[in-house]
C-alpha cells in the first residue's frame, strides 16, 4: 500500500508514511529559503500536480529570480508575482 502510494505521490521510497516525507521536503525548502535571507508567506504540497507550492513574504527583482531558484534542494520554477511575493512551483 505504501510503495503504491510512493508511486502515486513521486516521493521517495520510505518506511515513513508519505505526509512524513512531505513535512521533511517542506523543512528542506524552508531552510534554503531562510538561509538565502528570505522568508517564506505560503508552502504547501499540491497533490494534483505533485509538486510543492511557494510564495514568498517578497518580491524578488528579475536579477535574483535565477539565483534563487538554483539555490533550491528541488527543481524549481518561477510562476510569477503572487499576491504576497515571488511565487515558485518545486518538483520532487
């Protein structure tokens, strides 16, 4: 049932149940965000697209957007301008 649900989720393979997983990446990108200096106005995992959602407490200028997004532990994507900050889609 777990590995079924790994496979559903594209989350790594554990003996941890899957929202564990979740909480651990979501630790992850709020430590790369903090450590960039930035803080964080929404993070969560959207099932439907398996992918995490960010938007920052800022908006970033276009020169740092790049940088930014290389900084990440996951694949990352620049959405635009939210209503709080810079807004990014993470890929596990």
């Amino acid at each position: 049932m777990l590995l079924s649900l790994v496979r559903q989720r594209h989350l790594p393979a554990t003996d941890n149940p899957p929202w564990a997983d979740i909480w651990q990446i979501q630790d992850e990108i709020t430590a790369a965000v903090n450590s960039l200096g930035f803080s964080l106005w929404d993070l969560h995992y959207d099932y439907p697209s398996f992918s995490f959602h960010l938007e920052l407490n800022e908006h970033l200028p276009d020169e740092v957007l790049t940088y930014f997004c290389s900084q990440m532990p996951l694949p990352t994507d620049y959405d635009g301008e939210g209503s709080h900050g810079s807004a990014f889609t993470l890929y596990p």
